[in-house]
C-alpha cells in the first residue's frame, strides 16, 4: 500500500458506518470470536477425547483477528467476547487483547471480556486486567478434584482454582459457568453455588446443547433447568430478576446467599427475539445464529484487499440473512446432534 493508500484507508477505518441491524430490527451490539479451535482440556459435553483441529493456516493471524473485531466495533458492536476452543492457549494472545484494548480507551467498545477455561489464568491475570479486562466467565462444573478430571479428561481442579484467585487479586469480576449434567454434578450444584456467592462470583447454569460428536450421549447428559430451579426452590428462596444480557440468561436471585443465578436454557425459544450477537470462528467465519447452520466467510473478503471495504460489504451481506431463530432438539438416543460443529469451534 502507497503511503496515500494508508492515509486513505486510516481515515476510512475511522469513518463512522451504519450499525449491523437484521431484517428483525435487532442491532447486532454484541460479539463473540472464538480465537482458535483448540485446548488443554476435553470436557466430554464438549469434545471428543480425540480431536482433529484446523491447520494452522487456516486460522486467521492475530493482526487479521484484530481488523477483524475493529470492523464489528466500527460498525456498532458494543461488546466483544474472546473465546475457544481455550483463548488462553493461542500464542500471543494477549496482544490482541492489547491491541483491542485501544477500542476500550476511545470509548468505541463498552466491554473487552472473554471466557475461559481458567487453566492459564494465574499466568494472564494482571496482565488481562491491565488490558482494562474486568469482567470475566470461568467455565467450571464441580469442586471435586477427580470428578474434575473426570469431566475434562485433562484438566486440573487446583489449577482453575488459582488462576480464579488470581483474576480476582487482579481485581477481575469472575463469573461461573457451570453445565449442568445429570448423574455427573447434578447433586454438586447447590454447594458450587454456595461456594461461588460466598467468593462474590455469581454463576450461570447452562444446559447441555446438541454441538458436536463428543462419543457421549446428549440425551443421557441433559438435565432440564427447570429441574434443577424447582430443586434449589425446595432449599432457597429464588426471586425472578429483570436482569438480562440480551442472550438466553434469565437471572434469579437466591435471598439466602445474597447472589446471582444465571439459568441459560438455549433449547427454549424464549430468547431469540432479542438476541442482539453473532459468532466469529478463528478461521473468520460468521455465524448468526448458534443454532443455525448458516454462515458467512468472513476471511476471504479480509485477505482479498487492505481495505475494509469488501468485509463490510460481507457484513451487511450476513446480517440481512440473521435467522429469527434456532432450531435446536435434543431427542431419541443415536441420532446425530442438530448442529453438527462442536462449541469449541464457534466459541461459548
Ligand atoms: N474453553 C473456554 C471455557 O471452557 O470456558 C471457552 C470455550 S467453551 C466452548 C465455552 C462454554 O461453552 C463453556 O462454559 C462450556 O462449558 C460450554 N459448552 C461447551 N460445550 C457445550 C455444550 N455442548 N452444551 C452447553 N455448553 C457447552
Ligand atoms: Fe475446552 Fe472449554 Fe470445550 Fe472444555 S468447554 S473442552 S475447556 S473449549
């Protein structure tokens, strides 16, 4: 690119453009971008034990990545979310945590988050915090050390533990995530609760959702939140919040441990009218709906010039054909799962 060239395309980045609103009228405020496929762990509602990941060529260079999200944030996306496969274990990643920091410090971007597993954490803490990080989700399912290992395959219990320590030395807000699967920590999650609100964590349970062969049976894993709700009913007082996030949380309060719980159910419908987010894989393929397997290529407009203006193009493109809905199902045993990419590949 000439030096005019760049100026051009300096000023052209900077331009303020139309927000990405869908045919719905929903304004697309919210992304998340799964910065690779892989990961320490093989948590077994998520991956198979063996994986076949994406070459490395195929992913999109950490400087792609950035122009990448700074072209959602341009175009009106408020919150950006780093996510996986484990976003802790990509090479360098935090440089593209402080690139996008500067998107925070123009005030452009409201929130810079991502989640993660918490294996890598006590390595990044402070340093994600110093990137004006301040709120994260750390995955975890139970407190006992061999039904750890046993959900993950790989992973150590005493690891998550500090790298949570750590965010919050850091001064990091931290948020549970929790699946719940039933028979495996169904009669774990009032005490992992209990846990949480007592460290100032609120927490998210998740159910279970049909992405990906793993080798396991979805329908032997599923445990309805409903459930659950009417369990920890028998036990505490829950009172409906009207916090929300724009995604499938309806929050509760629990009156006796003074915190929050998230209960996301993305096999109900009752979420999809306003959902405000997209999914970006790390090879830069769009998806608008977690449930749908429609998609866009984002990466090859990206490659094809410098200038941004073809991956807007693509932009206005996908958005237009953002789904009213999903299509999610969880039926009889043996059938294959509704959306056939694993989590780890469009990211949590
Ligand atoms: N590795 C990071 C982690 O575990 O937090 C980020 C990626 S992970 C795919 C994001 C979230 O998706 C995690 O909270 C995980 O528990 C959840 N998840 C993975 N597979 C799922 C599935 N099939 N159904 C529901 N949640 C799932
Ligand atoms: Fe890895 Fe997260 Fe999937 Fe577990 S849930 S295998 S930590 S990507």
């Amino acid at each position: 690119m000439s030096s005019e060239e760049a100026l051009i395309d300096r000023i052209d980045r900077a331009t303020p453009r139309a927000p990405l609103v869908d045919t719905f009228g929903r304004a697309v405020t919210y992304l998340r971008v799964s910065v690779t496929d892989r990961c320490d762990f093989r948590c077994v509602y998520c991956m198979a034990e063996h994986m076949t990941f994406l070459p490395k060529p195929e992913l999109l260079t950490l400087e792609e990545l950035d122009r990448l999200c700074s072209a959602f944030v341009a175009r009106g996306v408020r919150k950006l979310r780093l996510t996986g496969g484990e976003p802790l274990v990509r090479r360098d990643v935090m440089t593209l945590f402080r690139s996008l920091s500067r998107h925070l410090d123009s005030g452009a971007l409201e929130e810079l988050t991502l989640t993660t597993n918490g294996s890598q954490l006590a390595r990044f803490a402070s340093e994600l915090a110093d990137c004006g990080v301040k709120r994260i989700n750390v995955s975890l399912d139970t407190l006992d050390p061999q039904r750890f290992r046993a959900l993950t395959r790989w992973g150590d219990l005493s690891k998550v533990l500090a790298g949570i320590d750590a965010a919050q030395a850091a001064g990091i807000h931290v948020k549970l995530n929790a699946v719940a699967l039933r028979g495996e920590n169904e009669d774990e999650i009032p005490s992992l609760i209990e846990w949480a609100h007592g460290r100032g964590m609120d927490v998210s349970l998740i159910e279970v959702m049909p992405l990906g062969e793993t080798g396991s049976e979805r329908v032997d894993q599923y445990l309805p939140l409903s459930t659950v709700r009417a369990q920890l009913e028998q036990r505490w007082t829950l009172e409906d919040i009207p916090f929300r996030t724009g995604g499938p949380a309806r929050y509760v309060s629990i009156a006796e441990t003074g915190g929050k719980l998230g209960l996301i159910t993305p096999l109900t419908h009752n979420f999809c009218e306003g959902c405000n987010r997209v999914r970006v894989t790390c090879t830069g393929t769009l998806y608008m709906c977690l449930g749908q397997e429609d998609a866009a290529d984002l990466r090859s407009p990206l490659r094809a010039s410098e200038s941004d203006e073809k991956l807007h193009a693509a932009l206005d493109d996908a958005i237009f054909r953002k789904p009213k809905g999903h299509d999610f199902v969880i039926d009889r045993p043996g059938r294959a799962p509704s959306v056939r990419r694993h989590m780890s590949v469009t990211g949590g």
